[in-house]
C-alpha cells in the first residue's frame, strides 16, 4: 500500500491540535472543493483532505496512524510494522486466513479501525454518530447582499457508505440569504450538512459570504464607502450633487470650503443589520481639476489666479526658516 503524509496534505505539523486540523480542513476544502476550485487536480485533492480529515479527526485513528511514523515518503511503498495489526486489531475478528494488507489503501485501512473486533463493532453500531458539517462559498453582489436574496447550491458532499468508506454525493440546496450579508460572514445552516448515523443529528452547513468588487462603492461591515467627485468650485463655493446609494439616488449637500478626503456621511444608507437598523454611508471627496479647457475657462482661472489671495502652500515658509 502507498503512504499518503496526512499532516503534510492538510499543512500541518504532527503536534496539530484538534482546532487546528479543523480549521486547516476546513480552510482547504473551501479551496478545493469541485464547485469553485480551477485547480485541474482540485477533485483529487479534496477527496486526500478528506480522507486525512477523517483519519486526523479522530483520537483513536490517529494514535494508529502515528504508530506508523513519519520515516516514510508520499506515495512510498510500505507495510505497517509487525505488531501494528495485533495492537489495533486492523482487520476486526473473524477474518479466516488472517488479515492481510495488500487488498486495502490507506483510507480503507483507518476506515476498519472503526470496525475492529466483533464487540466493539456491535456496541458502535447502536452508538448515535452526528452527520458531517459542510461548507460552501457564497458569491454575492452587492445589491443581493443589500436586498437579500435566494441562492441554489450544487454541493458535492463527503459521506460514509455502508462499508465506512468516504464518498461525494451530489446534493441540491436552495438557500434564502438575508438582507444585509457582510463579505466574510458565515450563516449557519441547521440539519442542512451529512445525515446522522442512527439517530445522531444531521450535520450542519456553513454558508461563506464573498462579494464581488463594486464598481461604486466598497463595503466594510455593513458601512459603504464611495469616492465623490467634486469640482473644484463645487468644492469652495458649496453644492447640492446628487449622490448614488443602493436605494437610489439622493441629494447630498456639500459645505463651502470643503477639502479632498473629506468624508460626507448619509446616515442610514449602508448595508441592514440582522437586529435591525441600517449601516452609514460615506461619501470620501475627491476634488476633480478639469483636463480641457474653453478659452472662456482659462480665462476665469487666470484671472482667479491673479486675484485671489490663497496660498496652497504657506505652510512652507516655517519649514525654510528653519532649513540652516
């Protein structure tokens, strides 16, 4: 059978803790997984987490996997050592002939450590086991998270066949997004992940919200952020500007003398929030200098120039005073 470095596949060192192995599966089966992966060998992949997670997961499959060692190269030839089958019992009790290795990889091989000796199997078989969690990412834009919406979802979902071994099923779930979804939240769906063993809960699945870039406005929470605009006498002179919002557009009014990076706030125009209420909106000016002029306009700014008494930059006089 060949070894397969289950630390290594989930990037991990052999010290992990339980938290840590999730978290790393977890992360890697997001990345992986057959619905969003463009890795050519993405399937693969995901199917060797899998296994490494099953096996990692658990207390007593990992004990036997670390009896095995780490001297052994990914996708080397081996065989356990002498005494590791009469430790674990690999093969269960009632094998005629004995157990032998070379029918099995080495997923099947952790698989039947669930399924060691005659009494320990009928014990687990009552034993209630919960379904595994899922996880899926979620692609929004901007004006679903704003509004809320329904997304249908085309898992392909790791589950155990009668035999202990892991296999994808194709799974159909439609899911209702809520109004106000931030990038980087996760919504939790109950029951909606692998089906219990023998009256164990089903397992849940985690929805990962990500959405797509906007070409207006950029979300942090459930505030937005959006570049204004301004001409430079717009700027000094004070304006009314209409302003877009993912409500429409509004009316936004902007003091005399305002300044590039100013920050204009709509109150109530960002993202909802679950319990109620709405995030802000930010308008940030950015002061917009014509790049073509009429004759008529360069002579306003000309005679501007001539007239006007403001110096952009007098605070560079103290700082000359003070060169020598």
């Amino acid at each position: 059978m060949k070894y397969k470095d289950y630390y290594a596949i989930l990037g991990l060192k052999r010290d992990a803790g339980a938290d840590d192995i999730k978290k790393a599966y977890r992360k890697l089966a997001q990345k992986y997984h057959p619905d969003v992966t463009k890795d050519p060998k993405g399937e693969e992949k995901f199917k060797d987490l899998a296994e490494a997670y099953q096996t990692l997961k658990d207390p007593e499959k990992r004990a036997a996997y670390d009896q095995l060692g780490s001297a052994y190269q990914p996708g080397q030839e081996f065989r356990p050592p002498p005494d590791w089958e009469k430790q674990f019992n690999a093969g269960g009790q009632g094998r005629e002939g004995g157990f032998s290795f070379d029918d099995l990889d080495l997923g099947d091989l952790f698989e039947s450590l669930s399924r060691r000796g005659a009494g320990a199997s009928r014990q687990r078989a009552n034993m209630a086991f919960p379904g595994e969690d899922y996880e899926a990412v979620v692609h929004l834009s901007l004006e679903d998270a704003y509004r809320g919406t329904q997304v249908e979802l085309n898992l392909s979902a790791p589950e155990h066949d009668e035999q202990g071994r892991v296999r994808q099923v194709p799974k159909t779930i439609k899911a209702r997004i809520p109004k106000g979804a931030t990038d980087g939240q996760r919504l939790r769906l109950r029951g909606q992940g692998g089906k219990g063993i023998n009256g164990g809960r089903d397992g849940d699945l985690y929805l990962n919200i990500a959405l797509h870039p906007h070409p207006l406005f950029r979300p942090d929470g459930h505030d937005l952020y959006l570049d204004l605009p301004l001409a430079p006498w717009e700027a000094a002179l004070g304006a009314t500007v209409e302003t877009p919002t993912l409500d429409g557009a509004v009316n936004l009014k902007i003091p005399p003398g305002t300044t590039t990076g100013r920050r204009l706030r709509l109150g109530k125009k960002g993202l909802p929030k679950p319990g109620g209420g709405e995030g802000d909106l930010y308008a940030i000016v950015q002061i917009v200098n014509p790049t073509v002029l009429s004759d008529r306009e360069r002579e306003l700014f000309k005679e501007l120039g001539e007239n006007s008494r403001f110096d952009p930059r007098s605070h560079f006089a103290g700082e000359k005073s003070n060169v020598g």
